[in-house]
C-alpha cells in the first residue's frame, strides 16, 4: 500500500488551529501594494482568515496527514 502524501503547496498555504478550523493569510499583500490600501484594510487583511465551508473539504483531501 502507498503512503498517502500531503500537497506541499497546500501545506505552505494553510495551517490548521486547536480546535480543527483551517486558516489561511489573505492575498495581495506583496512588494509594493501597500500604498494603494488605508490602514484599516491593511490591518484585516494582515489577520488569518478562516476557510469557507465548501472548501474545507477540498483543502482536508490536500492535506491528509495534518488534523
């Protein structure tokens, strides 16, 4: 039986909490975007975001050995 291996990709991108919710960091905020946003939405973005419900599924099946 072959081992069952996890997406690298996906484990770069997404991390798993405590309590088993997956989180992962927003986007677009790379070399020079900061000048285009204020601060407020600089400030959510920097925060983890929490994976949408249809979705979880499909990051769980990415990363079989992480939970």
């Amino acid at each position: 039986m072959p081992k069952v291996k996890t997406n690298k990709t996906a484990a770069k991108r997404f991390r798993f909490t405590g309590t088993g919710k997956i989180m992962y960091e927003s986007s677009h905020l790379n070399h020079l975007n900061y000048h285009k946003r204020r601060g407020g939405r600089l400030r959510r973005m920097n925060q983890d975001t929490q994976v949408c419900g249809g979705e979880v599924a499909k990051v769980r099946r990415l990363l079989p050995n992480s939970f």
